[in-house]
C-alpha cells in the first residue's frame, strides 16, 4: 500500500512538474514583443498567435464601451477568457485623451468599480481586468472626436466642434501628443501589447507617392518614432493599408478602407527600433459592402486573388515581408448565401497561408453589418461564429499572470484528486492527413514531415476521429506539430469534442491508453480517466468543445468513452 501511495504522489509530482516545464515565464517587466524573424509575432523570441476581438463604444459619444448597461467588464472578459480569446482592441478618439469625458451609457450597480471614472479611467480599468485574465491590449486610434466618424488622414484639414462648442484642428503634433500621453500612462500594465495607430486611412490617402500631405507610410514613422522616442514603449506598432493609392504600385481592385498593403512591395516601411511592425489590414464581406468581385462569376473561387493581391502576399517568404501579418479588423453578417460562400472560402484561405492571427469585429452584438460572437443579451455566446473562427486558430497563444510572472503555455492546478490543466502552445500547422477509429477497422494515411535545423524532425498535419455511432460525443484529433527532442518523439495534438445528437448528454467521461505529458481544457479524475467542464454539466446538442495535449509519442490517445 506504501508503494502504491508512493508511486502515485511520483505520478502526479511527476506530471506537474513536466506541465510546468513546458511554460515560459518572464518577469511582467522584461517583456519584449516583436514582429520579424521569418514574419512571426514573438514574446521575448518565442513565437504567439493572436486570437482577438473589437470591443467599440468609446470612441464614441456615449464614451462607453458596449454592453455595460446590462453586464459587468468582469462578467465580458470572463466570455473572452472562456471562448479562447486572447487580446481585445480597444478603439478611442483623441478627445477623450486631451480631455475629461464620462461615460453616460453604464449600469453602475453592475458595474461600481467605474463609478465617477472618466472614460480614460474606464480604459485603465479594462486593460487592468484583462491583464490578470491574460488579455492582451490593442488601443486603437479611432477618431477624432466622437463627430467625426472615420478620418481619411492622420490630421484634420478643418477643425472639429467638440461637445464643449470648441472647435478643434487636430494636427500631427497634437495626434502624437496624445499618443505619448496615453502610452506613458498605459506601458505600466503588462499586457499593453500594440499600438493601432490610425484606424482606415482611405482615399485621398496615399503610400509612397512623395506627396507628404498623403503619404500614410511616411506619416506613420514620423509619428511612431516619436512616441518610441519618448515613452521607450517595448511593443509593436499596427500600419493599416491605404486604399487605392491613385494607382501607384497599387492592385487593380477597388480597395477596403485600411485594406490594401500592396504599395509595401515598392515602398517598405522602416522604423528606428527594428522589428516592431505588424502589418494590420482590414477586410470584409458584402454585408459592409457589396464589392464588385463578390458578383464576379467566378465567386468565391476568385477571392483568393483577390486578398493575395491586397493582403495575402505578406504572409509569402518574400524579401520585402520582414514583419508578421495579423488581419487588424475584419467581420461578417452570415445572413446571406453570398456571405456564408465568403465566411467558407476565407477561412479555408486563411489556412493555406497559415495567417492564424487575427482581430474579429465584433464583440459588440448591435453591430450594424457584422456578426458578434454573443446574441444580444450580451452573455450567450454565438456558437456559428465561433466555429468559424475556431477553423482559423483552435489554439491561440495562453497568457496566464503568476504573481509578477507572466507565463505562456500550458498552466497546471491540482485540487484534491482531480487535474486541471489549462492553456495553449503556439506551433505552425500545415496539411493535414487523416486516421480514422472506429468500430473494427481503420484508414491510415502517413503525415507530412519535414527537417528542420539542428537535427530536428518536424511533422505537421493529420488528424483523428474517435467515437461511436451511437449518439455519443465524437472527438477529433489534429496533430498539429511533432518533433524529436533528442530522446523522444514529442505530439501536440488539437481535439474537438462534438455531441452530434439532436438533444444535450451529460459531460462524457474517457478511459485513456496514455498519459499526457501535458494537456489544456481537460480534467484528469484519475490516473488514466479524464473528462470536460462546462456551465452547466452537459454537452448541448451540436455543440463543440475544444481541448488538446503533448505527448512523448508518435501515437495518439486512444479515448474510450465509460
């Protein structure tokens, strides 16, 4: 009996100690990101994939994000933190950063923390919330002043009326003003990742053209120079595309707001710091507008042309695309045929170039001509948009806070006899092959490989389907990324519960043949028992959980459902 004791506390000693060794901590104030090195987002060199979303309101003059009058900034962030987000865009117009304005759209019985707050107040306390939920922060130049909607330029050619009935002439000066301002009041909390610094410039905007009123590239490394200069800021800084360009170096396409990169091909963008740009373009569906190539004959087969042209060619191992490429903004209405053909094509486009990093609009509900990952009541979460943006990243980047220790990758908690390990590892997946279980026979067919450097072996791709016919949950694995660490072949696998009844069935439990190295999203019971959580215990009918694990093997677990 001693020995059983004995070899069963070494079991889970063991198992933490290998999901703690997989982490990477950092102290909260040695944070370095940065955007380059074969075009990857980074954390102190280690590569992250971003899974993000637009929460508007601000810049707005109800000086409010959305939502406030009937949930809690605590209660939305949690939905983040639940449906794997891991970075929110936060937009704002200038005038509320040279000026004291208070938010007149917030419950603040739900919400007390933000009682007698101004709206920049209100910002600190979002990015403090988020930072201890592992949310990264995005802030977002939007506007102006709460009038103005969205400038072309980066100043204004006439001034504004402000709600004080002054007129205001906002110019380059004054805009990286209150740049420095905001980021020396920001850069305290850790999880200030990025600077948007000018929502959409669009037409008579241009890029490289040697027109310095126009020229959007030249304006923007005046502008972050300066406020790299003094604030000594350790991000990285969003360029939006331009949209036209009046046809120089440009595509032949009539262009989204903030959507066409392509003048970057002849005119690069270089900054006094290196390796802190993202590119950051926008694009959508008809629903926001119906462009000529959403009727072209051909559509959606010729979509991919389309974004290769404005957007996609960054992601290519080309000499001119230094940096990462992460979509800035982008949304649909799927109330359409036309649009679910686009939500279809452009995730699988998506995957082709391997661009996982994202920033969905939005998370507001009320959102004239997109979709929202919540139904109106700001709480039930949107499952057909969350599948649509689990098909581009099922495994963003886990940020998690450890006292003054930021850690990314897998997280462990033990309690009593029950293992919970939560988080995620950033790899880079590519095709895909399958194997399928089930029953008495299976089809097998070989993954992939690759070598990398340094004696590596790399395998991407393949996946796994396991479950009955029965009306029991069905699990579907993806190996994501093998690799041999000089004594052993290592698998990160990505799974997918779904129930595919047509009724709800209690949270399943699984006998497995192998133990994880390390996990996320799944509850071990026992040495080889583990099972999910939800809210409510269950599984509804079609819905979808998503978990994964590492394990020293080139074979996949086998879960067999008790």
């Amino acid at each position: 009996m001693n020995k059983l004791k004995l070899f069963i506390c070494l079991y889970f000693a063991i198992f933490l100690s290998i999901v703690v060794n997989a982490q990477q901590c950092w102290n909260s104030n040695n944070l370095s990101w940065r955007s380059g090195g074969n075009r990857q987002l980074t954390l102190n060199g280690v590569e992250i994939t971003i899974q993000g979303i637009a929460w508007f309101g601000m810049e707005t003059g109800t000086f409010s994000p959305g939502g406030l009058q009937t949930q809690s900034v605590e209660s939305i962030l949690d939905i983040l933190v639940s449906t794997g987000f891991n970075a929110l865009r936060l937009p704002f117009s200038v005038d509320m950063i040279i000026n004291n304005r208070y938010p007149n759209q917030i419950n603040y019985g739900l919400n007390p923390n933000l009682q007698g707050k101004t709206a920049l107040q209100v910002l600190q306390y979002i990015t403090s919330e988020a930072g201890k939920r592992g949310i990264l922060i995005v802030l977002e130049q939007h506007r102006f002043d709460p009038s103005d909607y969205i400038s072309a330029l980066w100043y204004t050619t006439q001034c504004i009326t402000n709600v004080d009935g002054k007129c205001v002439n906002y110019t380059e000066q004054m805009v990286i003003d209150s740049w420095v301002t905001l980021t020396n009041l920001f850069k305290q909390y850790w999880n200030l990742w990025a600077l948007d610094i000018k929502n959409e410039p669009h037409d008579p905007v241009t890029w490289g053209t040697g027109n310095l009123q126009t020229d959007w590239d030249k304006a923007f490394v005046r502008i972050v120079n300066q406020i790299d200069a003094q604030t000594n800021f350790n991000g990285v800084y969003f360029i939006e595309g331009v949209q036209n360009n009046q046809g120089v170096c440009s595509n032949m396409y009539n262009n989204w707001w903030g959507g066409n990169m392509s003048p970057v091909q002849c005119f690069p963008i270089y900054l006094n710091q290196a390796n802190r740009v993202v590119y950051a373009p926008h694009t959508y569906c008809s629903s926001v507008f119906d462009q000529e190539f959403f009727n072209a004959p051909d559509y959606p087969n010729n979509m991919p042309t389309v974004w290769n042209a404005e957007f996609g060619f960054l992601a290519d191992n080309t000499p001119t695309n230094q940096y990462a490429v992460l979509l800035g903004e982008w949304g649909c209405k799927v109330n359409t045929t036309k649009n679910q053909l686009f939500m279809d094509k452009f995730t699988q486009y998506l995957n082709s170039k391997n661009m996982k990093s994202h920033l969905f609009f939005s998370l507001n509900p009320d959102s004239a001509d997109t979709d929202s990952i919540l139904y109106a009541d700001w709480k039930t979460v949107n499952q057909n948009t969350m599948n649509y943006l689990r098909k581009i990243n099922s495994s963003p980047s886990k940020f998690t806070v450890n006292g003054n220790q930021i850690c990314l990758g897998q997280v462990s908690t033990i309690g009593g006899s029950t293992t919970t390990t939560t988080g995620s590892q950033s790899t880079t997946g590519g095709q895909s092959s399958t194997t399928t279980t089930g029953g008495s026979g299976s089809t097998t067919t070989k993954p992939t490989t690759t070598t990398g450097g340094s004696g590596s072996t790399t395998t991407t791709g393949g996946s796994s389907t396991t479950g009955a016919s029965n009306g029991k949950a069905t699990i579907k694995q993806t190996i994501r990324q093998t690799w041999f660490d000089g004594t052993n072949t290592n698998t990160l696998v990505d799974c997918v519960l779904t129930n595919p009844s047509s009724s709800a069935i209690a949270i399943p439990k699984y006998r497995i043949d192998q133990i994880p190295s390390s996990s996320w999203n799944i509850n071990l019971i026992s040495s080889n028992v583990v099972s999910f959580t939800t809210w409510n215990n269950q599984v509804d009918a079609g819905q979808s959980l998503t978990f994964g694990y590492i394990i020293s093997s080139s074979n996949l677990i086998t879960f067999t459902q008790i």
